[in-house]
C-alpha cells in the first residue's frame, strides 16, 4: 500500500470519529503572540476585585432573565456564522457560505495554541467551581476560566470581519460585545475573564492579517459572502 491511500484512510477514519482535523500553522504560528505581555494575571481570589466578582456573578444569576438566558445558548456554540448571521441575515449558514465556515474553523484551530496556553499558566477556576451556588445555563466547560474563549475568539473574528467588511465594523465590536456578555450573564465566565480574552483576541486578529496567505483567503471567503447578498438582495 503507498503512502497516498494510507493518509486518505486515516483522514476518513478521524473524520468518521469526530475528530479533529491535524493542526496548520499556515496563517499563525502557536507563539505568534506572548500572551504574558498583554494580559495581566487575574485577579487573587482573596482580593477585592475577586470578591466583587463573585458577589456579582451572584447577582446576575437572580437577576438573569430568560431571554439573557437564550442570548447566552444562542452564542453558546460560537462560530463565525453566529456572528455573522445577527448582522447579515438568517442565511449565513454553513451550506450557503461553506468555503468561509471552513476558512474560520481552520483560523480558530490554528489560532488555539495561545488562548490555551494562557489558560494553562493561570489555571483559573471557573465561577460555578469557585461558589457551588452558581448554576449556569450553559454547559459548564472542562477547561480553565482565564481568559476566556468566547471572547478571544470573537475579538479575533471583529477583527477580520472589519476587514472584509469595514462597512460594518460597529457591527462585527457590538457582536463580540454581546459574546462576551453572554459568557458573563451564562454563568460560564467573571467580567475579567472576558476582558482578558478580548485583548487576546484582537492582538491575535492582528497577527493573522500579516499574514499573505490569509489575506487571499478572506478576499475569497469576502466574494463568497458578497455574491449571497446579491442574490438575496
């Protein structure tokens, strides 16, 4: 048997499993950014700033009402078509927008090494792990709290998304605004967790736009969007 055959039969057996793809760096290397030099350690849990945190954490579970509730599912499984879709319309879907899905999954993998890393060196427990009173209405992630996921990666998608689409660049902030606030009023993350995976995010955004390779691949993933909206429109 050639190499050839025995590559395809294992990429069809991990995508038969469910998993992952083998990780690129084709856009952005895994040390790309220094996360040390950007974000500050969160805060002790013994301080005022944590204490107040979690006062409020508790607030906003009494306070937290069903339609905060279902922004918070909604933004759950976050991809770019969830941000795209609240700005464009409805149709900003995988089947309509495949090679764009595709082009922001690829980004979010590569881009993971550093907002995992972060999460690694400062091990920070989750609210509901911290204060088992806590009882969030989304999952309850496996991993640590700071920063926090969601809002790296939205930061990153307002990012590109301003790019491509600078028109709406208020609306691609105002997106990753609310994703961040989703993970807060979800019970998932504390305020400064997002604020720390919002200034990761965006540094990352960043780097990936001096990327050459990645450019060209907006420009097409841009043309892919722009003729759905001609046909709708």
């Amino acid at each position: 048997m050639t190499m050839r055959p025995i590559f395809v039969f294992l990429f069809a057996a991990s995508v038969a499993l469910g998993a992952p793809p083998a990780s690129t760096h084709d856009f952005i290397a895994p040390d790309a950014v220094d996360f040390h030099t950007l974000v500050p350690s969160p805060p002790d849990p013994t301080s005022i700033a944590a204490r107040g945190e979690q006062d409020l954490m508790r607030n906003l579970q009494i306070a937290r009402t069903p339609d905060q509730a279902t922004m918070a599912k909604y933004y759950e499984k976050l991809s770019v078509l969830r941000v795209l879709a609240p700005v464009l319309g409805d149709w900003c879907d995988a089947k309509n927008l495949p090679k764009t899905a595709a082009l922001f999954e690829k980004i979010r993998l590569e881009a993971r090494p550093i907002i995992e890393a972060a999460k690694s060196n400062w091990n920070r427990n989750r609210p509901y792990i911290f204060d088992s009173t806590l009882q969030p209405v989304v999952e309850r992630p496996a991993n640590t709290s700071y920063p926090s996921g969601h809002s790296y990666d939205s930061a990153m998608y307002a990012v590109l998304l301003s790019h491509m689409f600078p028109e709406h660049e208020a609306d691609w902030w105002k997106q990753a605004a609310l994703v961040r606030w989703s993970r807060v009023i979800g019970g998932a993350h504390y305020p400064s967790d997002t604020v720390a995976g919002k200034i990761l995010g965006e540094a990352v955004g960043k780097k990936l736009l001096e990327s050459p390779a990645l450019l060209k691949a907006l420009e097409e993933a841009r043309q892919e969007i722009s003729e759905q909206l001609e046909h709708i429109n």
